[in-house]
C-alpha cells in the first residue's frame, strides 16, 4: 500500500508539472487548438485599425477557422484595459514575426518605434503559426503613420543607491553554571553587541545629454507633408537618432535632457543585542547592546543638458514641435539612522544590559543644477541634411 501511495504521488507530481498550461486554462477559461481540425489561420488589428502609429501599441487578433465549428479568437483588451480572457485562445498557443517592431508573447501587441528614414514608405508584415495548425500561417499587413508623439528621452541616469550597513554582530551569551550548594559558581556574563556598520553614500546622477536637433519638412511617397528630426547626442559619441512626424496628425516630438535623480542613502545597520548573563550564584551581568550604524547621505541630483534646435529657416512652426525639458536632477534622499541593539538579559542578581543609541540619520544630496535654457536657430537644410539621399525637402 506504501508503495502504491508513493507511486501515486510520483505521477501526480508529473501530471502536475506537464499540466500547467492545462491549469491556467482552467484558471482563467481559456481554449486552445489542441484537438482541433484547424483549416486555416487569419491575422489582423483586434480594433480593426487599417494603420498602425509608429510608436503606438496595437494588439493582434488571431482567427482559427475549425472544420465543422465556430471559429476560435484570441482574446482582447476592451475599451477600459480588461481583459476578455473566457472562451478565447491564448497568444502562447501561437508564434509571430514580423519585418518591423516586436510582438509581446503574452498579450500579442505589437509596438513599432518611430525608427525615422526606415520606415519611410513601408509597410509592416506580420506573420502567425501555430504547433497545433502545421502547414498553415495567417499574414497581415498594415500600414504606417506618424500621428502620434515620440518621446526621446536623453536623460542622465539615476544615482546607485547605497549599501545598506551590516547588522552588528549580537554579544555571545555567558556561561550559565549551578547556583545550588556547593556546586556553585558565578555566572558567565554577556558579551557586547557590536555596532552596527554605517550606510554606503548614494551615488551621483548623471547629467542630462547634450543634444543639437534638426528639423525640416519632407514631402512623403503619397506627397504629404512629413517632418524629419535628427538628433545628435554630442555627450554620447555624437550618435544620433531620427524620428519622423506627422504634424498634421498630432505628431511632436519630445526630448529629455534632464539631470538623473541621486541615489539614495544607505540606512545604518542594526546594533547588535547584547548577550544574556548567563545562570550561577551570583548570576553573571547581561552585555550591553550596541549603537545603531550612521545612515548615508543621499547622491546630488545630475545637471540638466545643453540642448539647441535648428529648424529650416523657411519653416518656423517647426521650432514649436520639439518639446524639451532638461531640468535638474532630484537630490537623492538621506539613509535613515540604525536602530540601537537591545541589552542582554540577566537573571535575578546579575546587572542587566543597557540598549545602545540608535545611529544618525544621513542627509540628503543637492539637486543638480537646471540646463541652459534651449535655443532655437533658422538653418539652412542643406547644411543640416548634406546628403538628402533622396529625400524631396520641402
């Protein structure tokens, strides 16, 4: 009978483990395309958009087509952002690839960063497969447009946090011995607790990047107007990065050039307790607890870029699209002071252990200094964009 129940724990425990995905299912009701006859796979945009915004998330919508049944849909997103889970496939079911962007795994959105120049024309390509649908993929194509906002973000980075100080260690606990008769013998006393280790400082933010941006107005494949901006990221090697815009739709483009926040403090250790007076006539004395270790100041915040646009002197509204802010970084904050360390116990006759003092707290670092306020400069394009590679400025 024993071996039986093992044997039956075993098999439980490895259906358990292959039937995990069976167990979310459960869980949350949904279906898969094990079983199923499929005859054919079909992709699109689950809200049924005809063009994808660089930039901007879209969820795909899977259809399985089922000899002799309803078709089979992956779930959804509604309007309020919750999932519509029950009765629908799951995106791990199926395998995506696509020629631009990248597709979550979990959710099946796809998202396609404003690239710039790349993207300029094309189309986006998306194709799915299923194990449970050999031979069969499902294509879509969508086009592309650059109504919505970009945001660049050039910022300095944040300060490490520091280190947190080390317990201290707690006293050793004296020797108990007898107390009766002629067995007796004086009690080992409590050692002391030791302090606690203090905080490491936060480290420093980085500095917000120094940029130039240029800006001009290029006539698309379909003849409408669009706007390309590069940015040149002088504190990185000069590389750079470009965007296209379509201001007509909504398009912007925004930098962060701001100082990075400073790290956090480190709070002090805990002083250790100290060690309990041990058994014996007379009892021995308790330790005494350690001080708390000191808490560390907190990083200074990174300053804010230098940052200048040039826009196509025959274009002027075009300064008004790139919005910046390079503002100083946040001080980091002060690490809190260690707690004290208990003092030992001892037992009647014997003197008890004092608590030490809680440590200091730190302070905390200085904001960094804002950027320079940005500039705005005409240009010629020519100068801006040497080689047009094509392109039609307008």
């Amino acid at each position: 009978m024993k071996k039986f129940c093992v044997l039956l724990s075993v098999l439980f425990f490895a259906q358990a483990i292959s039937g995990c995905a069976w167990l979310k299912r459960a869980i949350e009701g949904t279906e898969t395309l094990e079983d199923k006859k499929v005859t054919a796979l079909h992709l699109a945009a689950a809200d049924g958009s005809a063009e994808v915004c660089a930039g901007a998330p879209v969820q795909l919508l899977v259809t399985a087509d089922i000899e002799g049944q309803k078709t089979m849909t992956t779930w959804a997103y509604d309007a309020a952002g919750k999932t519509l889970k029950k009765g629908h496939l799951t995106f791990e079911d199926f395998d995506f690839s696509s020629n631009f962007g990248k597709i979550g795994l979990q959710d099946g959105i796809l998202v396609v960063p404003n690239t710039g120049l790349e993207l300029l024309g094309r189309k986006v390509e998306v194709t799915v497969t299923s194990k449970q649908a050999a031979g069969l993929e499902g294509k879509f194509e969508v086009g592309l447009n650059f109504k919505c906002g970009v945001i660049a973000d050039f910022g300095g980075a944040p300060g490490q946090p520091g280190q947190a100080g080390l317990s201290g260690q707690a006293g050793r606990d004296g020797q108990s011995e007898s107390s009766s008769g002629s067995y007796a013998r004086p009690g080992g006393n409590g050692e002391n607790g030791l302090r606690g280790g203090s905080g490491g400082r936060g480290g420093p933010g980085g500095n917000g990047h120094d940029l130039t941006v240029d800006v001009a107005k290029i006539s698309g494949p379909a003849g409408e107007e669009l706007v390309l901006a590069r940015a040149t990221d002088q504190s990185a090697g000069n590389l750079t990065r470009t965007v296209l815009l379509d201001p007509a739709g909504g398009g912007e483009l925004t930098i962060k050039a701001s100082g990075g926040p400073g790290g956090s403090g480190g709070s002090g250790g805990f002083g250790g307790r100290g060690g309990h007076g041990g058994t014996g006539a007379p009892a021995g004395s308790a330790g005494d607890g350690a001080d708390g270790g000191d808490g560390a100041d907190g990083g200074d915040g990174g300053n804010g870029g230098r940052v200048v646009v040039h826009f196509a002197a025959n274009h002027p509204e075009l300064a008004k699209l790139i919005k910046v802010s390079n503002g100083a970084g946040p001080a980091g904050s002060a690490g809190s002071a260690g707690a004290s360390g208990s003092g030992g116990n001892s037992y009647s006759g014997g003197r008890q252990g004092r608590s030490g003092r809680m440590g200091n707290s730190g302070h905390g670092g200085r904001p960094g200094s804002d950027g320079p306020p940005v500039t705005a400069q005409p240009a010629n394009v020519q100068q801006m964009f040497p080689d047009p590679g094509g392109l039609k400025f307008i």
